[in-house]
C-alpha cells in the first residue's frame, strides 16, 4: 500500500483481498470434493457449484485491483462463460456416467432418466410425460 493512499484505496484493498481468500477457499473446497466425494454424481457438483462462485469472487477481486473501467467488460464475458459451460460439461459428464452405468443409482432418491434412457435403448421417440 502506497504512503499516499486514500480511505476508499484501504477499503478497495481490503475488499479484493476478502474476495482473493474466499475465491481461493471455494476452489480449494471444489477440489477437495472431487478427490473425497464418493460418486461421480456428487463429484460433479463439488466441481461445479463452488467453482463457479470462486471465479466470481477472484474475477471481481481483479476488477476492483485494477481500478479501470475496460477490464470489467472482458471480466464478465469470463465469467458468464464459465457460467454457462461449468454445468453444461456436468451435466453431460453426468448423462454419460448414467447411461454407462458408472454411477451409484442407488443413491438416488427420483430416478427421472431411466425411462428416458429405456426409450432411447429400445429405439424409440423420446417422448415429454409433463
């Protein structure tokens, strides 16, 4: 911190160093869940979920660090794109792991793919049941 620093650089400072250790903490935590969690399912959500978060915390962390206005834009097309293939990826990794039995079905609590994956085994249409 420079000797000429104002309030609001202490505060700024402050902030983006929260935002630095709990981004951290939330990445440390989805890696963790991925090497102790069980089953593919919950790893999964360990992966996703806290990750998203922490990049939040660790992009605007940066943001307020830089203190100009042209990083905030590439921020956020970081961010919304983390935003939206995080659970796009999971969810296809989770699809996968269903239909090739690598995961714990008896796990689940509402089965709603089985039907959908006997169809599709049986060559037929999918059809909506809502």
């Amino acid at each position: 911190m420079s000797p000429d620093a104002t309030g609001v650089d202490v505060v700024i400072d402050a902030v983006t160093a929260v935002f630095l250790v709990v981004g951290a903490l939330m990445s440390l935590g989805a890696a963790i869940g991925l090497l102790r969690f069980p089953d593919l399912m919950s790893r999964m959500h360990a992966a996703t979920k806290p990750q998203v978060l922490g990049l939040f915390l660790m992009l605007a962390a940066i943001g307020l660090q830089m203190r100009t206005w042209w990083v905030w834009p590439v921020l956020l097309v970081a961010w919304i794109f983390q935003l939206l293939t995080a659970p796009v990826s999971a969810h296809m990794v989770g699809r996968s792991a269903y239909r090739t039995k690598h995961g714990h079905r008896e796990m689940l609590t509402k089965d709603e793919l089985e039907a959908v994956v006997q169809r599709a085994a049986a060559g037929q249409e999918p059809r909506n049941d809502r």
